[in-house]
C-alpha cells in the first residue's frame, strides 16, 4: 500500500487534500527574517502576506535539505507504506537534488519498500489539477505505475497562464530572465506567461492594459480547453475581483455546471510572482 504526497507548490486547497487523504510537504518561505510553511490556505493570512510584500518586504523560498526529506518521508516507510508524490516543476527549484539524495539513503535504510516520484511539469494549481486527478485515480485503487503513467500523459495536456504586475519578483527569484522582465517594463505592456512542456515559465504573448489581459486569459479557455470532466482553476493574489470577472468571462463559455477553483496564490509561490497576479490552469486534451 503507497502513501499519496504532493507539496504546497500544488496549492490544492486544505480541503480536497484532507477530503482524498493526500499527504503534502509544506514548502518554506521566509519574509521578515521570519521562516513560516504554506498550510495550503488553512490558517494563512494572505492579505498581511501581500500587504508586507507592498511595503517593502522581500520574501525568499529556501529549498528543503536531505533530512527535511528523510524527516517527512521515514515514519511511513517505517510503518511497512510505500510512497508516491507528485509534485511541482523540478525546472523550478533546486530541492528535488537534495529529495533525491534523501530518496537514496532511504531506499539503502529501506530495501522492501518502494519510494515513485512523478513530475507534474507544473506549479500552483497546474500541479494541484494534476495532484487531484491522480489522488482520486489512486485512491480508486491504481497502482503507483499507473498513476505516473497517468501524470505522465495528463501533464502533456495541462495548460497554465497568467499574468503579473510586475515582473521583476519573477526576474529576482530567477524564474524569468532579465531580457523578459526589463522589455516588460519599458514597453508598459501586460506580458502574458505561460508554463511550457519543460516546466518553465515563458513569455506566451502581450496585450495592452488587464482588461484585454483578461479577456486573453478567457479566450485561451475558450480556444483551447478539451474535453473531459476536470476542473478550471483560478489564481490570485490580492486580484479577487479580477479572478471573478474571469471567472464569470469563463463561465460564459464553458457554462456554470463546469467545475470552477477560486483561489489565492499562497506565499511560496507568490513570492515569486507578486501581488496583482492573476493566472487559469486547465485541461486542453480530448
């Protein structure tokens, strides 16, 4: 019997973690000095978080080390569980080397026990999407080489864009180069980003002012959303009015029974795209 994880990077919300029984590593972040986890929206407050961020405060995300790993993973592979996770883009961080350092030191301490990793290619809810559809094809009963075989595919078909305020929390945390964050900045332009097939984050195209933003944003649900009963995610941070005039522009075209996630972006991540930021996941395959 395997153990289900994901990470906070996913940002499924505490609910549908705790409702599917999905273990999840909190990913840190640090802001005033002061190193807190994401709790996945259980107890945050995400208006202080963006607020400090306005002010002035320069948060950071740290990756894990090998024994944070060791830490989290050991007590289940202890009690005779193995383990799946799925988790967040390994393009976009460096912890997944000190993972795989814990993952080779557990497997020699643990030789009957099995520990899969699968990459989403994705992070904030196009991971999460992904994490959700897996958990439940888990907990039907699959197996663990089934699920990757799953993510594998549904991955290929997961689409992620967005848009920012300012490009340079993306630029400062490497996530962007220099190149694209300056000519964002001097063309007072609203570059649209998108995560691409390699799990990094690219410039898709740029429109003039948020309004046409958003309604780029809709029609790229509208153009390129497949079939398939899978949710649509909404992220933002401190741009709530924003998320639901998109969502109802969605909703237009896709009809109020398909099911729509509204949701902040939580620290980790918006550390690195800032507030004002206003992205949709979705499935674009048949």
């Amino acid at each position: 019997m395997s153990v289900f994880f994901t990470d906070s990077n996913s940002e499924l919300w505490f609910n549908k973690v705790e409702s599917l029984g999905i273990e999840y590593i909190s990913m840190p972040y640090t802001i005033n000095e002061v190193e807190m986890g994401y709790d996945l929206g259980k107890n945050h407050n995400f208006k202080q978080f963006y607020d400090q961020i306005k002010k002035g405060a320069m948060p950071k995300t740290s990756a894990l080390n090998p024994e944070n790993y060791i830490e989290i993973f050991e007590p289940f592979l202890k009690s005779g569980n193995d383990i799946i996770y799925v988790h967040f883009s390994s393009a976009l961080s460096a912890t997944f080397e000190f993972m795989n350092t814990a993952i080779k030191i557990l497997k020699e301490k643990y030789p009957d026990r099995s520990i899969k990793t699968v990459d989403t290619l994705n992070i904030s809810l196009g991971a999460g999407i992904i994490a959700y559809e897996a958990a439940k094809l888990h907990n039907s009963g699959a197996s663990d080489d089934e699920v990757i075989k799953f993510v594998e595919k549904f991955r290929e078909k997961m689409a992620v864009y967005f848009i920012v305020d300012d490009l340079h929390h993306l630029k400062r945390g490497g996530r962007i180069s220099s190149a694209l964050a300056i000519i964002g900045t001097m063309l007072s332009v609203k570059p649209i980003l998108k995560v691409n097939k390699e799990g990094k984050i690219i410039n898709f195209s740029k429109t003039s002012g948020l309004k046409k933003a958003i309604n780029e944003l809709a029609e790229k649900v509208r153009t390129e959303r497949g079939n398939g009963n899978y949710p649509i995610g909404i992220l933002n941070a401190e741009a709530e009015k924003e998320a639901l005039t998109l969502k109802q522009k969605i909703e237009e075209i896709v009809g109020k029974n398909c099911e729509i996630w509204v949701q902040p972006i939580g620290p980790t991540v918006g550390t690195h795209c800032g507030p004002g930021t206003l992205g949709v996941a979705f499935y674009t395959g048949q």
